[in-house]
C-alpha cells in the first residue's frame, strides 16, 4: 500500500458508528485536539458527521502551534479553536455544548516537573468539569492508573482496584476523581475512558519496536507482554462512548482484547526487514494490562488485527512515512516518565 492508503486506514467508518454520530444530540466539542490522537479523532468524527448527513458541529481546541495541523482540521469544516486551557479566563468564555470528549494532559516530563504534571492531569480536570458541568463528558485517563498485574492473566477489569505506579499515573487517577467528583455532584454524565498503547504509524509501541529491530538496537523485554489497539477503532469507540455516559461515571478499558508478546512482536518485524531482533534482560512475571472484555461486548465491530498493525507498520517504515520522534517508555516499570 502506497503512504495515502496506510494513512486512511486512520479514519475507516462504518454503519454502527455513523449511527450512533446521527444519534449524537448536539454539538461535539474536544478539549486538548492537538496532541498524537486528537486531530485524527477530530476527524474521523467529522467524517462520521458528514456520512450520516447531520447538522452538527465538531470543535477542536488546543493551543496549535502546529498551524498546518489547524488549518488541515479547518479545511473539513471543523471549527479550532487555539487557546492554553490553562488559562482560566479563556476556558469559561468555551461555547456551552452537550458532548465533550476531553483529551488534554501531558506524561513525559514529569520527572523533576511534578507540579506542572499534576497542575495539568488533576487540577485542570476539575476546571474543565465544573466549566462542562451540563455536558456528556467523555474524559481520556490511561490503564496506567492500574498495578502491574500477572502476565498469565488477562489484565484488570473495570472493577480491579487501582494501584498507580509513580506520579504520573497517580496524577491520571486525580484526572479521574476529578471527574467523578462532579459526575456525583453535578450529576454530569461521564465516562472515564482507560486507554492501553493506541497505535499510530507514526508513534506507538509497535512503531518503537519495528524502529529497533530494524537498526539492531537491543530490545528491553522486561515488559513482557503490552495490549495494542488500532488508533483509528480506539478513535471510534471514543467518540460513540458519548452515548454510555452516566452518573455515576462509567468506566471503560479501550485496547487490544489480547496481551501480545514483545519479544513475538519483534520476531515479526525481523522477518519483515530480514534481521534477527536483539535482546537484553528478562521478561518479568507482571506487565501493565488491561482487559477490554467489556468493550468489546459494547462495541463488536471488527478492529484491526495485529497482525494487519504489524504489516501497515512495517511498510510505513519501509516507505520513509513520516515519524514522531516520541518514545513511548512502554518498558518502564517504577512509574518515572
């Protein structure tokens, strides 16, 4: 497949998902669009808007100072709007709408930088949910807020205690209180979307990995296994969770059904790029897992493969598609981003 076609594998609609876009009421408003997700999910919505024949605006918002990024979201008819949510002045005058999908915060840098961690994963949340408190809110956290938990099991359900290794991950389980503080107090509709290793082209734990096999650099395999999902279905089922929020909040795991192992991952990649993958250390008993049962009985649409993930990788790679040079740090193990 040529670049363009790799890339749409991106933005893939189909009937359940425009469906439920049509059955959306109101606006879609999406706090922090301009981070490695947002302005692929900003428009797979308006797309998903335009095939289900609605009137219905899709407003990003973020600082965008990427302005091709902002003027490729304006050029499909998506409003933008560029401001820091942190300014509090700025965030109140936000037009008022009924649906919010809210995917602001930050992870790496955190270390030695703590307070601007928490400032902007606890602190803006409950801004954004006292602005927001009339809204569905669909509010992005992370499966970091649970422990590492057994590679022979399936990882944590949506009822597993949480046990946030580090302050990052701590931080993301204050964005979570945030929200449910005012889901029980404002009864806000929310739902608290638990995200594992959404996979780009140009970033994620399948790109790191393909990255390493393919210059021989050595292969950290004490995170044993990871869970993966396609960004584009992750995307999808984002936006469609608009129609589970409730309050109390809901509370969903989003990513692969499956743990895969890394040291299979990269076997595969060497195969494609005819190297034999390098590793160092020794797999450890636990590894951070999520299980997405529930999503998948929520949302049983067919999502793409791993091994369909591995192949459109392999040849993003091979073709020279352009790269973010954002490690995830998907073998950290103490917490320290």
């Amino acid at each position: 497949m040529q670049l363009e076609e790799l890339d749409n594998k991106l933005y893939t609609l189909n009937q359940g998902f425009i469906e439920d876009v049509r059955s959306i009421d109101g606006d879609i408003l999406i706090l922090g669009a301009g981070g490695k997700m947002g302005p692929s999910l900003a428009k797979l919505c308006k797309l998903a808007v335009d095939a289900a024949h609605i009137t219905k605006k899709v407003i990003a918002v973020s600082r965008f100072n990427n302005k091709n990024a902002e003027k490729e979201l304006q050029d499909l008819g998506i409003e933008t709007i560029a401001m820091d949510l942190m300014d509090d002045m700025a965030l109140q005058l936000l037009p008022d709408v009924k649906n919010v999908i809210y995917m602001a915060g930050t992870k790496f840098g955190t270390t030695g930088n703590e307070h601007y961690t928490w400032a902007m994963n606890a602190y803006l949340p409950g801004r954004v949910a006292q602005k927001f408190k009339h809204s569905r809110i669909v509010a992005f956290s992370t499966g970091n807020v649970y422990p590492l938990t057994s590679v022979d099991s399936k990882g944590p359900t949506e009822d597993h205690p949480v046990g946030p290794v580090g302050e990052y991950a701590q931080s993301c389980l204050g964005r979570e209180r945030m929200f449910e503080y005012a889901s029980n107090t404002y009864k806000t509709p929310v739902l608290i979307y638990r995200l594992n290793y959404a996979i780009d082209l140009r970033y994620g734990v399948l790109l790191e990995i393909a990255k390493s096999v393919r210059i021989k650099k050595p292969i950290d395999l004490s995170m044993g296994y990871v869970n993966v999902i396609w960004q584009g279905d992750a995307n999808q089922i984002a936006i469609r969770s608009l129609k589970l929020c409730s309050s109390p909040p809901t509370i969903l795991n989003v990513t692969g059904n499956a743990k895969i192992s890394v040291q299979w991952i990269a076997s595969e990649f060497g195969k494609w790029f005819g190297v034999d993958p390098i590793f160092e250390k020794k797999e450890q008993s636990t590894a951070l897992l999520s299980n997405a049962a529930r999503m998948e009985e929520l949302f049983p649409f067919e999502k793409v493969s791993i091994t369909d993930m591995i192949l459109m990788t392999a040849e993003w790679l091979q073709q020279g598609g352009p790269l973010l040079d954002k490690p995830t740090h998907f073998q950290e193990r103490t917490g320290k981003f």
